[in-house]
C-alpha cells in the first residue's frame, strides 16, 4: 500500500500516528542530517504495520518531510488506526 507520511524530526521520542493534511505523522528523534531522519521514520513506520524494515521504500520524498512509502503487507485497518487521533 502507498502511504503518505509527514517526518517531524528531532521529536523528544519516535511516534507514528495523527494526521496533517492527509499524511501520516511520524516523529523521530534523529535530525534531518544525511538522510538519518528519513531512516529513522521508515524504520517507524515499518514497526508501526508490524512488518520488516525491508517492506517499507521510500517512493519520493527523500529530502522533503512530506514523503511518499509502500508498506508492503501494510493494511487499511492499520492505517486508520494510526491516523485516528488518541484520547
């Protein structure tokens, strides 16, 4: 599946879930140097579908926070439950 997601790098700690403009948010701790804060939110977002890190490519985006990834084996269950915002 293709998933949209918006990076917020230098968060306090990782997190995968709530919206902006329609992609998902991923906060990372890593900053946006030499490409480790896209590493870090593909690796985020792979523990977030329960899959490998090696299911999630970046599509296009590589030097933008707002990305383009395929999770494969990612659901449409799962992504909605990420981008619902919690209590």
């Amino acid at each position: 599946m293709r998933v949209t997601i918006r990076v917020r790098p230098g968060a306090g700690r990782t997190a995968v879930g709530g919206g902006h403009d329609g992609a998902l948010v991923v906060r990372v701790g890593a900053r946006a140097v030499d490409g480790k804060a896209t590493e870090a939110a593909l690796a985020a977002v792979a523990d977030a579908f329960g899959v490998r890190r090696s299911a999630v490519a970046l599509v296009t985006g590589a030097t933008s926070r707002t990305k383009v990834v395929d999770v494969d084996g990612g659901t449409d269950d799962v992504l909605r439950a990420l981008l619902t915002p919690g209590p």
